[in-house]
C-alpha cells in the first residue's frame, strides 16, 4: 500500500465532511488538497493490515538444538529471551543450562528473570543458584522467585545458612511482600544472631501483618539486655497490628515507669490501639497503687485523639484517683472523646458539688445531668475492660477499693 492510498472510500468520505464541518467557508483549500493527495484504496484497512503483515519479514526461527550442542551459554540466555512463545524451547534451554559444566549462578539469575511466568522453571533455577553457592546471586533472584513459593523459601534457607544478619536484611528489602514462610525462615535467623538494632530496622522492612514482626517482637522482649526505647520504637512501627502490638505492649509495662509511658503515648501512639489500652491501664493502675506523688494522667489526656476505649479508661483512672485538680486539666484535653469528657465531668460534679464544680468548668456543668446515665454507663465499661488487662493480661492485684 502506498502513501496515497493509505485510507478506503468510507474513510476518505469522514475525513471529507470532518473538514468541511469543522472549516465551513474555508474548507475549499483543505478539500482540494484532500483530493489531490489522497486516492481511495481498493483494499479494507483490516486486508491492508495482514498483507502488510504478510509483507514483513519473519523473525529468524531459534534453533534450539543447535544452541545447545554449541554450548555458549550467553547465546542461550539470549535465545531464551525470544522463546517466550515456546515452552517446549524454553524447557530445553533451562535443562542443558542447569547441565553445564561452565554455568554460574548469576547464568541461572538471569534465566530466572527470563521465566517468571514458569513456576516449575523458576524452581528448578532457584535450586540451580543455591547449588552454586554465593550469596549475592541467591538474593538477586528473589525478584524473580515471587511466582513459587516453593523456589523462595529454598532461597531464603540458603541466604539464612550462608549469610550474615546484613544480607538477611538486604534480603528483606529486596524479596517481593507476603513471602510468609520467607519471612518467618529470616526473622527465626536474626533473632538468634542478630543485636537489637537489626531486628528493630527488620521490623520496619516488614509489612506489619507479617509473622516474622510476631517473631522478632516476640524475640525482641525475650532479650535479657532490652530497654523500653526500642521496645517503644518497635511498638510505635506496628502499633495498628494487635499481635505484635500486644507482645511489645504487655513488655513494656512491665519496663517502664510511669512518666516513660506517658512519653509513649505523646511520641504517637494512637490510643485507638488495643497496644494504648494496656499502656494506659498500667499507666492507671500505677496511679492508683504505687505510693507516688507523680500525678500524670491529666498529661496523658493530651494524647487522646479519638473516642476510644484508652480515653474511657484513662478517665476512670483520673475519676478514682480523685485529684480535682488532675480532673480538671483532664477535663478540657479530652474533647476528642466526648465519654471520656462526659466520665471526667460528672466526676468532678461528685467530687466538688454542682456549685463548685460550676465555678470550676463553667456553664458545661449544666450539661452534664443529661448525659450521667451514658457517662455512667461508660465508665463501667471501663472499669471492666481495666480490670480484665490488668489482671489476665498484666497479671497485677488491684489492690484499692475503687469508688463506683
């Protein structure tokens, strides 16, 4: 087909009166030059395309056969290259280069990148790079394993027995997400070698749903030279995701005292997690049990953002401990969690009177005779969801005598 008869009739006839449409009086110029350019095709487009088709030169044929009695190994990753088509071809390529004598690991990470969509290929190179040892090529081709299952974890054993805690991580980094049984192979490994750092950055690498951030948090508590910083650090990387969240919670109750917990909640725990109940329950019960003249609950208030069961605790806690003062700062930073607030409130109305509670909160204690069925209701909800951290969870005896 030539340039002058690129369209049919019924094309040439659209463009025609798209012209004339479009340029009214001034199309003559334009029709003119349509005419004098363009002669209709005898043929249709679609019998233009496959002569066209029919026209260009087929691409040379792989002698698959031949490439392998030649032996160049770069030839045959070339080859491979073009016989995505072809299984057959393909299966035979990978077979002779599993076989050679000269192959390298590297030849079988390229060949991998060349079947990803092969799950039988991917597997049998996957054992190919492990055969020939090294540890860079076994990470490299963790790209290309995502496919198999199978061909990862056979990966991931190797890069664990041969490699050091930074290759794991690199292999963290590297490996496509949700590889599980991966992921638990390389978190058991740094858990027993690696320090605390390592498991802190592993941790950050992972998806938090991962079982390999249950490992390592739950390695992470077991070590006898842990602090609370890196537990806080590790519980603020995965605070949405309860399992590890609870491990590093529970711990670090356990570790810190009661102004480091209240620094956790302000570095940006968010008291919607079940990790920030437990936290402010210690935090309560603290409060309530340990001879301490460090009043910090109303501090804590500020780090309640949401209309959460943390900030109805809290607000029993500030309510039983019974500090006016406390009450009142809590008070006014607990707008966020209108139950918690409306708690707070209605137990500072019990502590002071109606009358001085007015002069203290203002008209808002007006207010608060509406809502003293619900706030009661919250709090009791409260009461019992402290008591059931603090004794099954925390295994504490809570030792006071609560008002309500």
């Amino acid at each position: 087909m030539s340039e002058r008869d690129i369209y049919s009739s019924d094309q040439l006839k659209k463009i025609r009166e798209t012209l004339q449409s479009s340029l009214g009086t001034g199309s003559d110029s334009a029709l003119s030059t349509l005419d004098s350019r363009f002669v209709a095709s005898e043929k249709s487009a679609a019998q233009a395309a496959e002569e066209d088709k029919k026209a260009a030169p087929a691409a040379p044929e792989v002698d698959v056969p031949a490439l392998i009695q030649e032996g160049n190994i770069d030839a045959m990753l070339e080859a491979m290259g073009e016989l995505k088509d072809n299984p057959g071809g393909l299966r035979q390529l990978t077979g002779a280069l599993l076989q050679h004598n000269k192959s390298k690991a590297f030849h079988m990470v390229d060949a991998m990148s060349k079947v990803t969509g092969d799950k039988d290929l991917i597997e049998a190179l996957a054992n190919g790079v492990v055969a020939k040892k090294g540890i860079n090529p076994l990470i490299d081709a963790l790209r290309h394993a995502v496919i198999s299952p199978v061909a990862m974890k056979v990966l991931a054993g190797a890069i664990a027995e041969q490699g050091s805690v930074n290759h794991i991580i690199r292999s963290i980094a590297t490996a496509p997400t949700g590889q599980e049984e991966a992921e638990i192979i390389w978190a058991m490994e740094l858990i027993g070698k690696a320090g605390i750092d390592s498991m802190l950055e592993a941790i950050n690498l992972l998806e938090k749903d991962s079982p390999g951030v249950v490992i390592l948090a739950t390695g992470l508590v077991n070590r006898k030279e842990i602090t609370a910083q890196p537990l806080s650090k590790a519980l603020i990387q995965c605070m949405d995701h309860p399992k590890p969240a609870m491990i590093l919670a529970v711990e670090l109750t356990r570790l810190a005292d009661l102004p480091s917990l209240v620094m956790l909640m302000e570095k940006g725990l968010t008291d919607k997690s079940e990790a920030a109940e437990v936290i402010i329950a210690k935090m309560v019960w603290r409060s309530l049990n340990e001879d301490t003249k460090v009043k910090m609950l109303s501090r804590a208030a500020k780090s309640i953002k949401n209309d959460s069961m943390a900030g109805k605790i809290l607000a029993w806690g500030l309510v039983q401990q019974g500090d006016p003062k406390e009450m009142e700062k809590a008070y006014r930073r607990l707008r966020a969690n209108p139950d918690a607030k409306n708690i707070v409130g209605v137990g500072l109305v019990s502590k002071l009177g109606k009358f001085a509670a007015l002069r203290t909160l203002g008209k808002e204690v007006l207010a608060l005779g509406k809502v003293q069925g619900a706030a009661d209701a919250a709090s009791r909800e409260a009461k019992n969801r402290y008591n059931t951290i603090t004794t099954q969870m925390l295994s504490l005896s809570n030792t006071t005598k609560p008002k309500k």
